[in-house]
C-alpha cells in the first residue's frame, strides 16, 4: 500500500487545499493529511487539533484518508505513518524554489521522496493568508473553503 503525507499548517484548509489532497488519492492508495504545529506554542497545539478535526470531517467517508496534528520534523512523522512520499502543491515559482530546498533536506535525511502537485490554475491564487485577511476584514471567505460532504 502506498501511503503520502501532505503537510502543512492548513490554517484555514483551503479549496485549493483540498483539490492537492484529492488529486493525491488518485496517485496514492492513502494519505495522511499532517497538520503541523510549532511545539513552543502551546496554542497552537490545541489550534492544529481542532484544524485537523475539521478537515477530518471532509473526509470522514473516505477510510483511505487520515487526518493528524503532529509537532516535530514532516519525514518523521511520515516514517510514523509507513509513508514512501511527502506531497507538496505548488502555486507560483517561489513556492517552488523553498519547497525544493525541503524537499532537498528531507532526501538528505531520509528516504522519503517528494512528490509536487501543481495547483490548478482556478486555485492558484487562494492561500490560507489571504483567507484570513478576508475574515479578518469582516469579507465572507466561504467560496475559498470546502464544504463538507453530507
């Protein structure tokens, strides 16, 4: 079984999110959606538990998909979850040169590959920041986050 983790802070978990963790299902036979936290605030914990609940539901009918809040280095904790690759999603060239450099140091360290989804152009510009610059400015940001599925 094939087993891909997707990283990130997901704060929100946005439609261009889950286009990249959808299309990682159609390569992978799971996938572990990693959310990650900065182990020195302790709010954040609590705040990357509540993030991967929710993004939990979106996905409670499928048992391929697993959502997780996790502190500490990615390749670890895909190494928890018997992952062969980290997938990333791209949306512009800049994305792409930090994301290299990680995925350069995860290879170093491990044998876990990185695999880049390109994110589609109808997504590429939705971010998690401008997301929460909408709500911060009192705009209704629900056309950038999913739905969940009843």
């Amino acid at each position: 079984m094939r087993t891909c983790v997707f990283p990130g802070t997901f704060d929100p978990f946005t439609i261009g999110h889950k286009d990249i963790a959808d299309r990682a299902l159609g390569c992978f036979d799971r996938l572990v959606i990693g959310v990650g936290f900065n182990q020195a605030k302790p709010e954040a914990g609590e705040a990357a538990t509540r993030r991967a609940q929710a993004i939990g539901r979106l996905y409670s009918h499928d048992d391929r998909v697993t959502v997780e809040a996790y502190t500490g280095l990615t390749v670890d904790f895909a190494r928890r979850h018997g992952a062969t690759h980290i997938v990333r999603g791209l949306r512009e060239v800049k994305d792409f040169e930090y994301e290299r450099n990680l995925a350069d140091c995860n290879s170093a360290i491990s044998d876990i590959e990185t695999v880049f989804l390109i994110a589609r152009p109808e997504y590429g510009y939705v971010s998690s920041s401008m997301v929460r610059e909408l709500i911060a400015n009192g705009y209704d940001a629900c056309r950038f986050l999913p739905k969940e599925e009843s």
